[in-house]
C-alpha cells in the first residue's frame, strides 16, 4: 500500500514547475487561471522571481500548491498514473490543502486563493522581525520539550513542527529564540535560524486564525476521494466539518508531521510518494523509517521513471 504526500512551505524555488509549464497545454492553463485570478503574472513570479517575493507567505503558499496540483494532474491525465487510489493523503501545513484539492475535497481555484489570503493573514500576524522559527537538529522532541518547560519563566518558546525522529522546528520571538539558541547550545545541541519572518504554528497566530475561521467554515468542501491524515492529530479523518475546524486549529497548531508518517506505516504503508517542489518530505521520512520506499516527483523524467519502475 502507498500514501501521497504534499511539501509546505521551505520547499519553493524560483524557477519551480518552469519544465512542467514549457511542456504541457494542461499546466500552462493551471498557470493561467492563477494569473488570472490574482490579477496579475503570477505565473511569472513563480517561474522568474524575485526571490524575496516569492518568499512572501502570501505568495509561497499558492505557488507550492499550484505545482504540486499540476503535477498531481500530470501524472493522471498524461501518464495515466492514478494516485488517488492511494491508501492515505497527507501534506506538511499548507500541503494539507494541495491533499486536500487533489482528493477532490476543494476546487483548484478556492483552493488557490484561500491558500493566498492563508498565507498574507499568517504574515501579518505579527510586526515583520517581531517572530521567527528555530529549526533545532539532533534532539528528541522530549528533551527540547524538556528545555521549553523548564527555563525558570525566561522565554516563551513552542514546538510548530515535530519532523522526524531528531529534527523540530520552534517558533517564538526574536528576543527569545536567541535565547533559546543559547540554551540548546549550552546542551550541545545544533539549531539553525530558519529565513522565515514570522513565527508559524504557534499562538502568536491567533490574529491570522480569526481572519482564517470563517474563510474555512465557509468553504464549499466535499468528503476527499482518500483518507486525509490531519497535521494537528496525526491521524486520519474523513467527517468534512471535522476537517474544517482542524484545518482552523492547523493555523496555531504544532505539525505533527513524524506522527502522521509513523500513523500510516503503522496502518501498512511502506511506500511514499512526494508530489511538489523539492525533496524535503523524502529526507524527513528517511529519517523516521529507513524501511520505506519514498520517491519524490516534480520533473518530468521522474514522472516516466514512476510509471515504468514497477513503483507499484
């Protein structure tokens, strides 16, 4: 049995989808449709930059979705690969709606801009360079949880992404992920400062959760062709207003992305496919269970080597 997975934020690049786009009528009106709807080149952004634009969260989040869609439309319609026969959809944050729409759970385009007005209520949640996020390598969650809790009252730090095994990204206030920075460092553990200007997944969101609430109650969703595994429980769920108000609580929530890849090889999943930009969610599942199959897909030469590698 396989499970297909869908990259977040972290995983664009200028230039993203630019093969796909050149290649194929079908993504070229993809493309067309954002740029129409945005009302400007987005299609232009996506494939030229700026970099730093394309970093936008209100514009990150619509560009990784529109690639993971097209490829995902790809793969059924020109290569005759079905992924929705899959046992399990999951995404990592925002790639939990590119499952979500490639599931038939959303239409591409309310797809498209809900993910825009996500990603600009997210970026102004907070003052630019007010908040940030700290991805800490080479520990337990236990022990950085552990660290989190018992700082004497110094800082006020939370856990936004439960990765894999020995990798957690933190979120915070500047202020206080310096100081949080210098305490793993005293632990001997190894964190990076990630190139992100607010801090994601964690209740310093609680303004872009409000704009957000009505924007996902109110959306016109279906119950998904596939079971979605939810980033906020690490579980499947399938009842549709329960998929809503997870997907509010998602905002704030910590991404419990090791224990959704552990609840679906528990339910016999022993392969992956990753469908976006990058390669990011292929490493991460690497590192929680070396017996896995994972392959990730955004070239077209991965798409022929899909279809005739016996993958299935």
């Amino acid at each position: 049995m396989f499970s297909v997975i869908f990259p977040g934020q972290g995983s664009q690049s200028v230039g993203m989808g630019k093969e796909l786009l050149q290649n194929y009528q079908a993504v070229k009106e993809l493309f067309q449709e954002a740029d129409d709807s945005f009302k400007f080149s987005f299609s232009d952004l996506v494939i030229n930059g700026p970099k730093n634009e394309l970093d936008k969260t209100e514009n990150t989040q619509p560009a990784i979705f529109l690639v993971g869609y097209s490829i995902f439309k790809l793969l059924k319609n020109e290569f005759g690969i079905d992924l929705n026969k899959a046992e399990f959809f999951a995404g990592h944050s925002l790639g939990e709606y590119t499952a979500l729409s490639c599931s038939g759970a959303i239409n591409f385009l309310d797809t498209l801009n809900l993910l825009k007005k996500r990603g600009r209520a997210m970026q102004s949640a907070l003052p630019l360079g007010q908040g940030g996020m700290l991805a800490v390598l080479g520990a337990k969650i236990e022990i950085v949880e552990d660290i989190l809790k018992n700082n004497n009252g110094r800082y006020n730090c939370y856990i936004a992404n439960d990765n894999s095994n020995l990798q957690s990204v933190v979120s915070g206030n500047t202020k206080d992920l310096d100081l949080l920075a210098d305490d793993l460092k005293k632990n001997s553990i190894k964190s990076i400062k990630l190139s992100v200007s607010a801090p994601f997944h964690c209740k310093y969101m609680y303004k872009a959760t409000e704009i957000m609430r009505n924007e996902i109650i109110n959306l016109n969703l279906k119950k998904p062709l596939n079971k979605i595994v939810s980033n906020v429980t690490g579980k499947e769920v399938e009842n549709i207003i329960e998929i809503k108000n997870l997907l509010v609580e998602q905002i704030e929530s910590r991404v419990r992305w090791r224990e959704s890849i552990i609840y679906m090889i528990n339910k016999k999943i022993i392969k992956f496919i990753e469908i976006g930009p990058g390669k990011v969610l292929n490493g991460l599942i690497k590192r929680i269970e070396k017996n896995v199959d994972v392959v990730s897909i955004n070239e077209i030469k991965e798409m022929e080597d899909l279809k005739n590698n016996g993958f299935f």
